[in-house]
C-alpha cells in the first residue's frame, strides 16, 4: 500500500456523509428561507465549510448570514453610529422560530455572539444533528464586504464570507477537488490535537494560495503542508478577500513545527513506494496521522476487497495475486464466472497444435518458465496434449496443487483441476474450473493469446472467489448461470 493508497482511505474514512450534508444544507435553507421574509432584510448567503465543501464527519453544523437593509437602520455599524444589532437580532428570533416550528417542532434558537445559533434537536440515525449558525449583518458603505457585529464584546468586525466560498470553489472541477481534499485531510490532521494550532480558516487560506495544480492527494498533501510551515515562518496568513485582518494563530511556532513535521514525514512515506509496513509506520507516527491511519489490511483482505468490489487486478512475475496494477506485472482481465460446455476458441493450424511448434510454446510461456514460483513446465508435450502443474498458496487460502491441461481435441482451452474442496457453483461437469464466460468478448475473458501467466492470474482469482463463496454462500463478482444461451448472456 503507497502513501496515496493510504492516504486515500484516510480521506474517505473522514468524508461526510451525502445524507448528512444534505440535511444539514436543507436544515440551512429553511433557516435563510424564514430569514430572507424580515421586512429589513437586504439577502441571504450561505458560507463556511458547508458552502465551501471542506466539511468532514461529523456533519456539525452549517454557516449563513442575513444581510440588513442599513438604509432603514442608518445607526447600526461603523459605518453608522456604531450600534449594535441586539434589537434587530431579537426581531429576527421573533420572525423565523414560528416559521420553522411547523417543520421543526422541537427546534431552539438561541443568541450567539454574531447573531441566531439553531438547534434542531431532530438528530439523524448516524447520530448526527446539524445545527445552523445566522449571522446577521451590514454591507460596509465604502469597502467590499460585510460588518459582522460582535454581541459579546461590542465591535464590528470586517469580512467578506461570501467572497470566500467564491474563491475557495473557484476554478477548473479537478483543481476544486484537489483542494477540498487537501483541506479536509488538514484539518482532520488538526483536530487530532487536543489544541488545534490553527483553525479551520487558516487551512483553508493556506490552501487556496498553494494548491494551483490538480495531482493525487498525497503529493498535494505534501505541497500543502510544506508551503504551510514556510509561509507560518514570515508572516500570519492574509484574508483571501483582503477585507480582514491577517489570520491569527493560536501558537505559531507550534504551527509551524506540525506543519513542517507533517511535510518531511509524506516525503518519506511517498519514497517508500509500496512497502505497507513502512508507508504505515511513517504515516501513523505520534504528530502526523496517528489517529487516523489504520494499520494495513492483510494481502488476503485486500485481494478479497479487490475481487468484490471489481477493481483492477494483477499477477506478480513470481505468481503472486495482487490487487491493482503493480509496475511489471500482468493486469487480469475482469471476466463473468461460467460453467456448461466447454467452446473452442482456436483454430489448429494444419502443422499441428501450438504447443508442438517450440517457438508458439515458447511466446506463450513468456518469463513463466524463470520467475512463477511453483510452477512445474513440462519439457515437451505429452502424446494428448501439454500439462502444466502449479503449487501455489494464495493469500487467505489453504495451498492448492492446480494441473492446467490443453488437450489436442481443443488445444485453445485449457482445463484446469485442482485438489482440495470441489464445491462451486462454477465448475465444469468434468470438475475442471469455469472461470469465464467463452461468449464473452475478449476483454471479458482469458484467450490463448493472452499467454500463460495471464491464465495463472484467472485461476487465482477463481479460486479466491470459490474460497469466499464457501465461506459466505455468495459468489463475489460477476457471473452468468450456468447453461444461459449466448443472447440472454450478453
């Protein structure tokens, strides 16, 4: 497993939950929805991580504001008087509660230091309740951005949220992307700590100056985190929208040390390649994810993972079951379990069968013969046909001896047996393996073209199948019944 394989994963175990996210953006509209009905109401605006797509699990809460008309409170603001909205926020409270109980009855709204803070108190089955944080705020007379009052300490503070969903969601979809998912992994990297060294709009600042590129997650990881600590080094973070003050930092050089931390650590784990042990023990260090990354799956999880899910599969030149695609091995072709009759798919040339013509046997055994561990290849044909024997030991499954037979009756298709237990719902009559469907197009099925260490690959994964359906009663992967004609096949 690389450090992206790892790092991927680590992604998705963070992702918020699509029915939690659309909860909490409808739970928000209705919030905006009664809002927007105050008589001095100028807009509404959605904000935060919600807006911006930078939310992880748990779904907490979802960000919004109200905007006043000013011209009918020319006194609010430092624009104006400087007044405070207590009034106007206690109107509002009035306004939206009998608009939402109808739909939420156990709602409660209650007064945060920059407006309405709401609960619901409807929590969903994933435990999640989303609450909804409305700002109520002023256009500034003279500059770009809004005034966000302060009830607590009485100023009014510049901002521009909505600026910022702007340019935090801006550009081409693959870069947007790169960028949701550098900052998701950074601030669940910062939350692992039990004083985050700093918040989520830093990240999310710091990210949008350094990720310019679209590229695989740990690469942009790496960036990411390397810029952080340089940047932290001279000077606060600017505001994106260049309306507020530098972003302020809890403890800065602490920032700046995690951060740097962080960066040298995925050097190390994107050199290490695919060694698991290593990638693991890199990534799940006390500092960088160790809250996070899990250990390794067995090679047997893996593979079983990869043949119920349909990913992509491959087999080592020493015969070893892989899942992906690994540098210098043979991709396996996804294929539909079968059984009924066996159906020649090769022509015998009228100088006899391929394996009777050193230089055809030669090309269709390819590097097997040096590097497949295990394998046992006859030095000439036998009067019937050619064998070939296989003992291998599959991740997960007992060791099987496996004999693989072209007979001179078909010697395009081979038969293939192996010991051990014989139930499956897709072998032959004769107990040989039926790992495709021979009506299938190629790129749905072993042919003799494909050479010998591709076949190697379909018996594996067979034979993994076979060993999960006994041990579940389901057959993972794709298949066809047994004795289907042709047309409902396809």
């Amino acid at each position: 497993m690389t450090a992206l394989t790892q790092l991927e994963e680590l992604r998705k175990k963070i992702a918020a939950d699509s029915r939690s996210l659309r909860e909490a953006s409808d739970r928000l509209g209705a919030v905006l929805g009664a809002a927007s009905k105050h008589p001095d109401a100028l807009r509404t605006y959605r904000s935060g991580s919600l807006a911006s797509r930078f939310t992880n699990r748990p779904v907490a809460d979802a960000d919004g504001g109200l905007v006043i008309d000013r011209r009918k409170h020319p006194a609010l603001g430092p624009d104006g008087d400087g007044e405070l909205p207590r009034a106007l926020v206690d109107s509002v409270h009035s306004l939206i509660r009998p608009l939402l109980v109808q739909r939420y009855p156990s709602i409660r709204i209650e007064k945060m230091k920059r407006g309405l803070l709401v609960r619901f108190n409807e929590p969903l089955s994933s435990g999640e309740d989303p609450t909804v944080d409305l700002v109520v705020a002023l256009n500034r007379v003279e500059a770009p951005g809004l005034w966000i009052p302060n009830l607590d300490r009485n100023p009014w503070d510049p901002s521009h949220p909505e600026r910022h969903v702007e340019l935090f969601t801006s550009g081409w979809p693959q870069l947007r992307q790169t960028r949701q998912h550098v900052v998701r992994v950074a601030k669940a990297h910062a939350k692992q700590f039990s004083e985050p060294a700093v918040c989520s709009f830093n990240i999310a600042a710091l990210a949008w100056e350094c990720i310019e590129l679209a590229e695989p997650l740990d690469r942009a990881l790496q960036r990411f985190f390397d810029y952080a600590a340089a940047s932290l080094v001279q000077h606060l973070t600017a505001d994106p929208a260049g309306v507020s003050a530098p972003i302020k930092v809890a403890d800065r050089k602490r920032a700046v040390q995690r951060f740097g931390t962080v960066a040298d650590a995925l050097d190390l784990a994107i050199e290490a390649g695919d060694d698991d042990a290593k990638v693991y023990e890199i990534l799940a260090a006390t500092g960088i994810f160790w809250k996070l990354v899990g250990p390794p799956p067995s090679p047997a999880a893996t593979i079983h993972q990869a043949i119920a899910s349909g990913d992509p599969m491959s087999i080592t030149k020493t015969g070893t079951l892989v899942a992906g695609i690994t540098s210098g091995a043979t991709s396996i072709k996804p294929t539909r379990s079968y059984g009924g009759q066996h159906v020649a798919a090769y022509r015998r040339r009228s100088s006899g069968p391929w394996y009777g013509r050193f230089a055809d046997r030669l090309r269709f055994e390819g590097d097997t013969r040096r590097h497949v561990v295990g394998l046992r290849i006859p030095r000439r044909p036998h009067q019937g046909g050619v064998r070939y024997r296989w003992n291998v030991a599959l991740p997960g499954c007992e060791r099987r001896q496996v004999r693989i037979e072209f007979r001179l009756s078909s010697p395009g298709v081979p038969r293939v047996y192996v010991d051990g237990p014989a139930e499956s719902p897709h072998r032959y009559e004769d107990g040989s393996l039926c790992m495709w469907y021979p009506r299938d197009p190629l790129e749905r099925r072993w042919s003799y073209g494909d050479g010998l260490h591709a076949l190697l690959g379909q018996i594996a994964v067979h034979l993994v199948k076979e060993h999960n359906w006994r041990q579940t009663g389901e057959w993972p992967g794709a298949e066809v019944p047994h004795g289907v004609e042709a047309k409902a096949a396809q």
